[in-house]
C-alpha cells in the first residue's frame, strides 16, 4: 500500500530506493516496514541506500547552500549523529559537525556512507 505523503497528503507517492518520493511537492521521507509498531528502530540509511550508525563519516554527495556560502560536494564529515525521529527538524535526521559551517542538521538523503 502507498502511503500518503506526509507534508502534502497526495495519495502520488513513490518508493525509490529506500525513501517515499511526493512528486508533487518534492518531499522526501524513509517509512518503516512496519510502521504501526513504535517499538521498530527507525532505519536511517544514506543515498545508496547504506545504514548509518552513529559515529560514522559520510561524504556530501551535492551542493547545499548556506546562507550566502554553499558546502560543496566531497566534503567529508566526521562522526556523525544518527538522530531518533522525536528530534529530526523537518528531514533532517542527521546531526554533524560540518568542517567550516559547525554543527547543523543534514538530510540523509544527501549524504552517502565511507567504507572505513
């Protein structure tokens, strides 16, 4: 069963990978497999579809603009902080501290795991 898009409520929803896609205002969002029991862990996993752990280092896979400055693609970031979804803001599940920005929130769906 597709589910509704949680921002908008179209019922046009897509899976790719393993995110929902909304093509009609462009959210984004991860559903459990069984998201009626609240006692499943959310799986957070990045643009390939990889699980990320705390602690782990992950690359920016596209430009993303802050403010008047932008965090270019490659850039590499360091331990990671895989948050629970009471604490997301928006999509962003993902807390870090990025090399010349400082500490924010990062999507998911724009980063991608390094083997380590």
């Amino acid at each position: 069963m597709t589910p509704p898009c949680p921002k908008c409520a179209s019922a046009f929803a897509y899976e790719d990978r393993a995110l929902w896609n909304c093509p009609e205002c462009g959210h984004e969002w991860a559903v459990a497999e069984d998201a009626s029991d609240d006692n499943v862990a959310k799986i957070i996993r990045d643009a390939n579809g990889v699980e990320l752990k705390d602690g782990d280092t992950v690359t920016i896979i596209k430009d993303l603009k802050v403010g008047n400055s932008a965090i270019k693609v490659g850039t590499k970031v360091k331990n990671i902080r895989v948050l629970p979804p009471e604490q997301w803001i928006g999509d962003h599940d993902i807390e870090a501290k990025v090399p010349g920005f400082g500490p924010m929130g990062l999507k998911s769906s724009v980063v991608k795991k390094i083997a380590e």
